[in-house]
C-alpha cells in the first residue's frame, strides 16, 4: 500500500517523473491563465482548484494520474463552468520537484561534508536526467549546521552555504535542459 500526502494520487509527466499535488501550485497556473485571458483575479480561481482536488481526493484508489489527463481535467472544469476562453492559456509545466537538502546532510551525518556533496551530486544528476523544469532546494540553512554540528550560525557556516550553492549552480548549469527553474531556501 501507498500512502498519499493528503490522500492524493501522485501526478505522473510524460518522462514517467511523479509530482504530489500541490494545491498552490494549480491555483497559480489557472490565475496565470485566467489573467491571460483577460480575467485579472478570478472569483472562480478557488472554487475550481477545490473542485479538481475534491475530484483527485475520489481518484485515491489509483497510484498516479497522467499529467495530461489531469491537465484535461481542468480544461474541462472550466469549459464546464462556461469559461472556456481561459482553456487556450491553461498550460501547466508540471509541479516543482522539492529537495530536502536538510536530509542529504542528516544521511551524510555530522561533519561528513564529502559525502554530502556527493549525495547531492547524484540526486541533481537524478533529477536532471528526469528532464524536470523546476527545482526547489529546501532547508539549506538547517543543511549547514546539521554538517558543520552547530545550532549557532558562525562564519563557517556562511562560508559552508556559499560553497553549497556554487557547487548547486555548477551542477545545474551542466544541464542541456532548455529551460530550468531553481530556487532555494
């Protein structure tokens, strides 16, 4: 049995990558689309996001849903609720991938900066291989004391942070991938 983070099937894209539902990130793409259709803040926005989670909620006796079929889903919702001048500007990218780099340290373990690094080396790689369009990098500051056994911030610690995130930017500018989307925190 697999269990769903709030009893969700998982989304699968088309290179086979599966991405949690994020309530969030569909009401930014259904504002996005409505914005473009001329429909600067949408009444509907919430309504419609809700009405495709309580619908993916009833799917929870499948593993996954195909992207393209969840983005259908939508696209019919909308036509359905007779706003069928937003569908042409619904075009998702898929959720963003979420990396706890607090965890590669916790497994790396205390002091083990190497093997952090080659951790998160091969989780990048991973993730690039997947050909995913949006990465979010969390817990970086927790990451750095978590290897460095500190809970008090030093000048160490910035200094361990800078050299994380040049080594991030180093791996993600070795993609070939046209566009990717990284942020951290």
């Amino acid at each position: 049995m697999v269990a769903f983070k709030e009893e969700f099937p998982y989304l699968r894209a088309e290179s086979g990558q599966l991405f949690e539902f994020d309530r969030g990130w569909l009401r930014d793409a259904i504002t996005r689309a409505a914005t473009e259709a001329g429909y600067p803040k949408w009444w509907l926005t919430d309504h419609v996001t809700e009405s495709i989670a309580f619908y993916l909620r009833l799917r929870n006796d499948e593993n996954f849903v195909a992207f393209n079929q969840f983005s259908q889903t939508v696209r019919y919702v909308l036509k359905v609720v007779g706003y069928q001048e937003i569908v042409p500007h619904f075009t998702p990218s898929p959720p963003p991938v979420s990396l706890s780099l607090f965890e590669i340290a916790h497994t790396a373990g205390t002091g083990y900066e190497l093997a952090f690094f080659e951790m998160l080396s091969r989780r990048l790689e991973l993730l690039l291989q997947t050909r995913v369009s949006s990465v979010q990098l969390v817990a970086l500051n927790a990451c750095v004391k978590q290897l460095r056994g500190t809970r008090v911030w030093s000048r160490a610690c910035d200094a361990l942070r800078g050299e994380i995130v040049c080594f991030i930017r180093e791996k993600l500018s070795q993609s070939d991938l046209p566009e990717l989307n990284c942020s951290m925190r």
